[in-house]
C-alpha cells in the first residue's frame, strides 16, 4: 500500500457497535459443521480493512497496525457466508507453516502460489466467483464457545476442486448415503425440532457422535428433512 492511501490512526474517531448490532447474514440457514468438507465461492472482491495486532517485539507485547484482506466465501449448497481475514501489507514465504503468511498458504493450497519474490497483482488471484474445497471452524463467543452461523476458512483444509465439481456435480464428499441406523438414530433426538438450527443444537447438547450430526445433515442437505420435525 503507497503512502498516499494511508494515514495516521491519531485523532480518528470510530464508531463503536453495540453487540449484536449486527444482523448474522447465516440466520435460518442449515447449519455447517467442522466435519464436512464444503465446496466455497468466492462472493464479491475482497476489502482491505486496518486492524490492530498484539506482536511479541523483543521479548515484549506491542500493538501494531496491520492489513488485511476481509474475504467473503458462500457455501455451495446452503449458502453460509464463510469469513477469512488475511494479512497483505507483509508476506513471508517459508517452508514451515507457523511463518508463512497464510494467504501465501491458502493460494499453495489451491495450487495458485504465489510467486516468490515478487509483489503479487492481487487481481490475477481473488477471482469473484472462484471455487475450491475446504473445511470451515466455528466462530467463538466471549466465552470461548462456539457460535452457530459463524464460520470461519480452515485454509489448512483448503483443495482444489475435484473433476466432478467441474463437470456440475455439485455434491461434495460427504454427499454419499448416510447409513439408516445413524439417520434414524437423530431423528429419534431431534423431534419435535423447528427448523435445521433447532436440530444442529439438539444434537450437539447431546454428544452425540459426528456420525449421526453427518448422517442428518447429508439427509437435510438433499430435502430429506420435512420441519417442524
């Protein structure tokens, strides 16, 4: 970024939101799990966004300034919004994952890298409507718990796409059939259950193990699912 596009943070006043001022743009859509893999679009070109970060600077914390690239993915299928925030304005390249800078990982996992050496045309990268595969990880509240509708890329898990995804199959790997007993072990849980936020929780309170959660979402996912259950 030149200088000419930036200035001091003194005096700048911001606004401050109160909590869940927000509207949550994944509301009264089927939830996501940490389970399944997804296949995610790329909504609309990514915003660069200032943002304050704790740094360790000579064995002490200090505070510094930071930009980063604010990405929009949607799920195929269900159409959550899926968030990733990636620092820009400084890009490390290294064979250890801990010091690369993770938007230099997530394009070598999709096998688009990044040129090393060279200051990258973001353009030629951020595609609006681009694909590929990947995993998403829940959102954490004040206390550390995880938020349903609030996802966030695991670029660790981040592939590109498969020949059927190319071809319009549009399913994912976790769209084959679910196995009888664990479909019909969470419908016994979730009954009586509203809608497919309602079940997701039901079945999370109850522990239950990621094969019946996968079971009944690959179910909800093709409209085997009739609400209220």
């Amino acid at each position: 970024m030149s200088d000419e596009t930036q200035r001091s943070l003194s005096g700048y006043k911001s606004k401050v939101h109160e909590q869940g001022e927000f509207e949550n743009p994944n509301e009264g859509k089927p939830p996501l799990t940490e389970f399944d893999e997804y296949i995610l679009r790329l909504k609309a070109f990514p915003k660069v966004k200032s943002m304050p970060v704790i740094k360790k600077i000579n064995g002490a914390d200090k505070t510094i300034n930071v930009d980063k690239a604010i990405c929009v993915f949607e799920e195929e299928t269900t159409k959550n919004e899926v968030l990733s925030m990636m620092r820009v304005d400084s890009l490390n390249f290294s064979e250890d994952d801990a010091f690369e800078s993770a938007i230099i990982r997530f394009f070598r996992k999709i096998q688009h890298p990044l040129r090393e050496g060279i200051e990258p045309n973001w353009d030629d990268y951020f595609v609006t409507g681009m694909r590929f595969r990947g995993r998403v990880v829940m959102g954490k509240d004040q206390n550390k718990k995880s938020v349903i509708g609030k996802y966030y890329l695991d670029i660790p898990t981040c592939r590109p796409l498969l020949p059927s995804d190319k071809t319009g199959n549009g399913q994912t790997s976790t769209d084959t059939p679910s196995s009888g007993a664990l479909l019909a072990n969470a419908m016994i849980i979730v009954h009586g259950c509203a809608n497919g936020c309602d079940a997701f929780q039901r079945l999370t309170d109850a522990k239950v193990k990621p094969e019946v959660v996968q079971a009944f979402l690959a179910a909800d996912k093709v409209g085997q699912i009739k609400y209220p259950i």
